[in-house]
C-alpha cells in the first residue's frame, strides 16, 4: 500500500484534471445538502459556483478538499481519491490552498506568523525560508509592510487578503475561495477581488464560491449555477449569467441582478 | 388636521402621565427612605450591642497578641509558606499536564479516549478533595504496601489528581470556545489534527481560560492546608498546620491570623498578576 495514499489516475491525463468529482451525495442527518455531483475541473480553470442560499454550494467545496466528509461518490484530487480511506487526506490538502468567509486567521500570531506557521510545521521548511516566501507571498496581495502586525490591526479587507497570502505561501496547485466577500464592507470587496483576478491572470486554478455576479462574469472560464444540492446549468458566463436557459437560473438572477 | 390635533392630545397625555407617575413616585422614595433609615438604625443596634457585650480586651489578647505574631516570623514564610508553595507548585504543573491529556481525550474522536476521560472528570470532581488526598496517602500504600519516594510527592500526586479533573473541564471549554473556523483553516493548509491542537487551537484555549485556570490555582493553593491529615513532618508543615502547630504551643489564637495574613499576602498578588495578564492576551488578540 502506497505511503502517500495515491490512486492510480481514474484516466490517463488525470492530472491535467486536478478536480474530479463523480456522483457526489451529503447528507446531514435527515437533510440531503448534494444530490449527485459531477464536476471536473481542468488545470488553470477558474470556476465560480452560483446559487441561492441553502442549495449546497458552500458543502461542494468543502467536500473537495474533505472539511466535509461525503456520504457518497468519489472526490479526486490531484490524482489522489479523498474518498478512499487510505488515502492521506492531510498531504492532500497541502496542494489546495482554501480561503474562507470569515477569513480564519490565526489571531495569536502576528501576519508573517500565519503566514508562515504551516510553512514550519508541514512542509518543515527553515525559518529564513518560510519566511522569505512569506513575505513574498504577502507581497503578491500588497501587504508585506504588515508582516508585524497582528490581524485584529487590519481592516477586513486587509485580512483576506494575508488569508490568500497564508494560502499562497504553500504553493498550492489550486485555490477554493467559499464566499471570501460576503463579510466585507462592500468598500473593501474590491481589493479582494483585485487580488483573486490577479490570481486567476496567473494560471491559478480556482473554484470560487460567489455572490460578486461581476466577478463571475468577468473573470470566470466556468460558471455553475446549483440549487437544492444539484447543478442546475453551467457552462460560459456569457451563457449561464446573461443568457440563463434554465428557469431556475433566470429566476434567481433577476432576484441578484435587480440591484444592478 | 390630524397634525392640528396630535399637539393638544399629546400635551393633555403627557399632564396625565406625570401627574399620576410623580404622584406614585413621591410615595414609592419615601418608602425607600423610611427602609433604609430602618436598616441603618437597625445595623447601629445590632453593633452597639456586640461592642457592649464583647470582651475587647480578651478578642485582642487571643486573636492579636503583637507578640506571638512576630514570633511566627520568619518561620511561617521560610518553611510553612514556603511548603505551601510547593504543594501548589507540583499540584498545579501535575494537574495542568493531566488535565490537558485527559481535556484532549474527552473531546477525541475515539470513543475508547472519551469512555476513559469522562468518568475520570466525573469520580474527580464528586469526590471531595479530603477524601482523594487520604485515599492517596493512606489507602495505596495499604493496597501496594509501599510507601512513595519524596517528602512532598504523596501530597502532591494527591492534588495534582483532584485539580487534573477541574483543569480538564476548563481547558476543554476553552478548546470548545475557540471557533471552529481555526480548526478548519490549519487543517485546510495541511496540518493534521494533532499538530493543528497544539499549534492553532490550544494556544487560543489558554487565553481564553485564563480567569479559571486563575482560579483553580487559588483553589489548590487553599487546597494544600489539606494536606496536613498526612501527619505531615516538622520539614512538609504547609501553612495551616504551621498555624495550627503554633496555636496548640501558644495556647493562643494569633498564629490562625498571622496565617490569614500570609495567605491574603500569596493570593492577592496572584489574582492581581492573572488579571493583569488577561489584560495583555485580550489587547493582543
């Protein structure tokens, strides 16, 4: 049995296929969040989820790199089957980089601490190492001046912005972003989604789980409209935001559009 | 013309109401006060009739001898706080490292761990504490008949065990109060969840817990006059059997104040540095 949890690729060129997931069901207790995922992503793919409330999105992409454990299906990746359970979930987890709502920064360490305390203590890099491509990465969103100070002394857009850097530092293969603007004062969100555009220009992989419809529209290769735990339509942002074919997805982007 | 009319209605509402409210208000204080002065006048009796009654000068020969109080220095710092000290010293760094094991345990994932970990919270804290120290120092030498090495290793497993249990349900609140957030965000960059414990997660329960665990030291330190059931030697007295010791020699109460005063002199600084360092963490944060 392979140390390091790999599967055999489900097909040749999986890697080329970071994101695989097949026939995906969640359920809580009685509640069936996902019913019957299926959801490839290729490398360099920015994807952005859609979609009201409730209607699982959120529970996709952190089945995708195991916070939630599926009840069902297979989530592969990087080759590596999450759902098998030899499989080494934590190395997994290394190549994805996820950024949250509520930011989750470590409010005991100072900016250069969070962003380089997995750099220690996973990847066992030196402490001139981690910090060197900390601050580089705290340089690639526009905060390294603020490697000192602890994040309760940053706006909330500021950090975000160290919680993309804590992500970035371990030079993650793709990047899950779950709703990373909802908490923001609406003057902050731009600086946010500045950093993530600027992500995405460089090749990055990224599921994005998102309100910001201009956003979507403007920088996503993919948008998927879910509701009530399935995937209703997805395809191009010209297709799926301004000419939804499905009646659910017209319906909720004239709820969401309304204000525009 | 409903605005023409709101004004005069409103001004004969308002009459109304402060009429009637000044009216109960008026009555409601005068009562209050006619209370209070009862209080007072009742309070001056009551003193009146201790400081009558009382033999003064009997109270400050028992209770304050200046003479039998000095004669508990240095003594009482040098060997019975000094004792004290330690108890709490071993007790508290004993019942920390268990506690936080058992804390771990009792939240674990592994049912075999929390089994283990909540009937040891439960028969720890249900147990009084005289009880688990005599059990300790009379009861397993008589089922192992060996005695422990160590002047002060009995007494201090003893209450290393009775604080481990409250330690343990105040460092698992504190893991609880953390938010899940942090678990979920080391975990996300890869760490797993024992190196997510203790990096991440426990560092925040501490400050958190500062205030109980503040406490519980308080507790403890209280807890060594206990000890003394041992039949502690000359070298082991903690304070209050120093106090007692001096009571029975002196025939005189004042040794039970000069303890009184030591004691105040541990704890007092100790609550006054906990705050202090609360203080510090909550503007670090």
């Amino acid at each position: 049995m392979s140390n390091d949890g790999s599967v055999a690729p489900e097909t040749p060129g999986a890697t080329d296929t970071p994101i695989q997931i097949h026939d995906l069901y969640k359920s809580f207790g009685d509640l069936e969040v996902l019913k019957g995922i299926d959801l490839h992503i290729e490398r360099g793919d920015v994807v952005c989820i859609i979609g009201p409330s409730g209607s699982g999105k959120s529970t996709l992409l952190r089945c995708v790199n195991h916070l939630e454990v599926p009840t069902s299906g297979r989530v592969i990746v990087d080759g590596f089957d999450l759902t098998d359970p030899d499989c080494d979930v934590d190395k997994v987890r290394r190549g994805i980089g996820m950024v949250f709502q509520l930011f989750n920064l470590f409010p005991q360490l100072t900016v250069l601490g969070n962003v380089t305390i997995a750099q220690r203590r996973v990847l066992k890099r030196r402490k001139a190492e981690a910090r060197e491509i900390g601050i580089q990465a705290l340089e690639r969103v526009g905060l390294a001046e603020k490697a000192d100070e602890y994040p309760i002394n940053l706006s909330g857009g500021q950090q975000q912005r160290v919680a993309i850097a804590r992500s970035l530092a371990m030079n993650p293969d793709m990047m899950l972003f779950d709703e990373v603007t909802s908490a923001l004062d609406p003057e902050l969100v731009g600086e946010v989604l500045g950093v993530m555009r600027s992500l995405a220009e460089e090749g990055m992989t990224m599921l994005v789980v998102t309100h910001e419809m201009g956003f979507a529209r403007n920088v996503a290769d993919r948008v998927i409209f879910m509701d009530d735990g399935q995937i209703v339509e997805e395809g191009p942002p010209e297709q799926v935001i301004v000419d939804p074919q499905h009646e659910r997805t017209q319906q909720f982007l004239n709820m969401v559009l309304e204000d525009y | 013309m409903v605005r023409d009319q709101l004004p005069s209605d409103k001004n004969t509402l308002i009459k109304e109401g402060t009429k009637t409210e000044r009216g109960t208000a008026v009555s409601k204080r005068q009562r209050a006060k006619l209370v209070r002065i009862g209080v007072y006048v009742a309070t001056v009796l009551v003193l009146v009739f201790v400081g009558l009654t009382v033999d003064w000068q009997s109270i400050q020969e028992s209770f304050f001898n200046p003479e039998i109080f000095r004669e508990q220095f240095p003594d009482i710092v040098t060997q019975a706080a000094r004792n004290t000290l330690i108890f709490t010293f071993f007790g508290f760094t004993g019942g920390l490292a268990v506690g936080l094991v058992i804390a771990v345990m009792r939240i674990s994932s592994i049912r075999a761990y929390r089994w283990f970990a909540a009937p040891y919270i439960e028969l720890l804290r249900g147990l009084p504490a005289l009880l688990t120290i005599l059990i300790i120092g009379f009861g397993v030498p008589i089922a192992t008949g060996t005695q422990l090495p160590g002047r002060y290793t009995t007494g201090s497993l003893a209450l290393a065990l009775v604080a481990s249990a409250y330690i343990a349900e105040n460092i698992r609140a504190g893991i609880e109060a953390v938010p899940r957030g942090q678990m979920e965000a080391a975990r996300s960059l890869g760490m797993t969840y024992t190196r997510a414990m203790i990096s991440i997660v426990i560092p925040q329960a501490f400050r958190i817990i500062i205030p109980p665990l503040t406490n519980e030291l308080v507790l403890l330190l209280k807890d060594t006059s206990l000890i003394s059931v041992l039949g502690v030697t000359e070298a082991t007295r903690e304070i209050t059997r120093f106090a007692r010791d001096g009571v029975i020699d002196s025939a005189n109460a004042t040794p039970f104040i000069a303890a009184g005063v030591v004691y105040l002199a541990i704890t007092i600084p100790l609550t006054r540095a906990a705050a202090l360092i609360e203080r510090r963490a909550r503007q670090a944060r």
